[in-house]
C-alpha cells in the first residue's frame, strides 16, 4: 500500500477529518472517558489482596479505543486522539485547580467537601497526562508494528500484545506519580500488580466487542490502515493518507 504524506501546521493535527464518518464521534468518547478516569482516579478499594483504582472501571476502554484508531485508522489517527485527550485533561486540572483555590463565598458551606473531591485531580491529573502519554503511545506503536508483521491477521494478538505493553509503561507511572509519599511502598505494589493484571484482563475479555467495533468501522468506513512508511514521531505534523 502506498502511503503519501503532506507537510501540516501542528493546528492541522487537530482538524476534523472528513474522510471518515465515525472517527470524530470515537475521539469524543475516548476523550469523554479519558476525563472521568482522571476524576474518580483517587479512590480504590480493595478485593482480597488486591488494591483497584476507581478509574479501573472506564481508563481500559482508552486503551481499546486506542486499539480501535490504529488498527482502522492508523497511527496518525490514535496520535491525534492522543493529542486530543492530552490536552483535554490539562484544561481539567487547571480549572480544577482554579476553582479549589477561588476563596468561597460566605453563604458556600461545602468548600471542605469540594476540595476534598477536586483537590486531588491537579496531581493525579498530572500523574495520568505523563502515563497516557508514554502507555498510549507505546500502545499504539506496538499494535501497529504487529499488523504489519501479522500482515492484517489474528488481530487478538496485536490488541492483547498492545495491551500488555502498554499498560505495563502505563500502570506503572500513574500509581508511582499519584500515590508516592501517600501510600507504602507495599501499597504502590499492590496498585501496579492489581491495576496491571485486571487491566490487560478486562481488554482481553473486550476482545470479541473490538473485533465487532473494528470489522463494522472496516467495512462501513472502507478502510484498514497498514502504517507501512509512517513517522511514528508522536510530535509528527503530518497526515498520512
């Protein structure tokens, strides 16, 4: 397959791609996840020996729509979602920020409540911008360097190998960002192992619904990318064609 590329502003990397019918509508809800992670993030509890962060509930599906951009899309397409996300989440930890730190009016009762809740957000915030920059990208750059070896087949080993990768970097980062100085060291393990396992458990076992998500996009978008000569740079302004 040949792939042409042309030179772009770096506001191009954030333009709306017309060729594409569902993509903008995907970026949205990855972005739209991404941010309720981040909020919910600081609270875990615990399964036996386990230690579960509450944004185990939704951060993996990030990962699956990862998957998703590079396996239909490729490699520019999940760069842009990263993008996306990244810069998202950073408007959320600085108006967080901003609004714990405005002096309350007299008559507001709940200040102590609401630092409670937003107050942590700056730093796990910042804790999830380096780890969903480093996972994701690693994430998207395994999946596609194994659609090209797999030449396009057996699609399960690409999102589990991606996986695996991915949120090894991932998991690792944020736990030690967010909890280092608030949590024992024994603690932070139990975060990694736990976050690590059930995350690349929870994807394996969405493996049927990506194939479903991946073959209807393939066929309703009339495209499956091969990043066969793509510049894999995450602050590359090209566009791959």
């Amino acid at each position: 397959m040949e792939t042409t590329s042309e030179k772009q502003s770096l506001s191009s990397l954030f333009e709306s791609d017309k060729r594409y019918k569902y993509l903008d509508s995907f970026i949205t809800l990855f972005v739209t996840v991404l941010l309720i992670s981040n909020i919910v993030a600081p609270k875990f509890w615990a399964i036996g020996w386990l230690r579960i962060s509450a944004a185990q509930i939704l951060f993996p599906i990030t990962y699956i729509f990862g998957d998703i951009f590079t396996e239909v899309y490729g490699y520019s397409a999940s760069r842009r979602a990263i993008w996306f996300g990244f810069f998202a989440s950073a408007i959320l930890a600085l108006l967080t920020y901003i609004c714990v730190v405005i002096p309350p009016a007299p008559e507001y009762m709940n200040q102590a409540a609401f630092e409670t809740i937003f107050k942590p957000v700056g730093r796990v915030v910042a804790g999830s911008l380096v780890a969903f920059w480093c996972g994701e990208f690693a994430n998207s750059f395994t999946l596609a360097k194994l659609k090209v070896v797999t030449k396009g087949r057996y699609l399960w080993t690409r999102t589990i190998g991606s996986t695996v990768v991915g949120q090894a970097v991932d998991t690792t980062i944020v736990i030690l960002f967010i909890f280092w100085g608030t949590a024992t060291v024994g603690t932070m393990f139990r975060l990694i192992v736990s976050g690590y396992v059930i995350k690349v458990v929870y994807e394996t076992l969405m493996t049927p619904v990506t194939y479903a998500v991946v073959n209807f996009l393939k066929r309703t978008e009339g495209v499956d990318y091969f990043d066969y000569s793509t510049n894999f740079s995450p602050f590359a302004t090209k566009v791959e064609e």
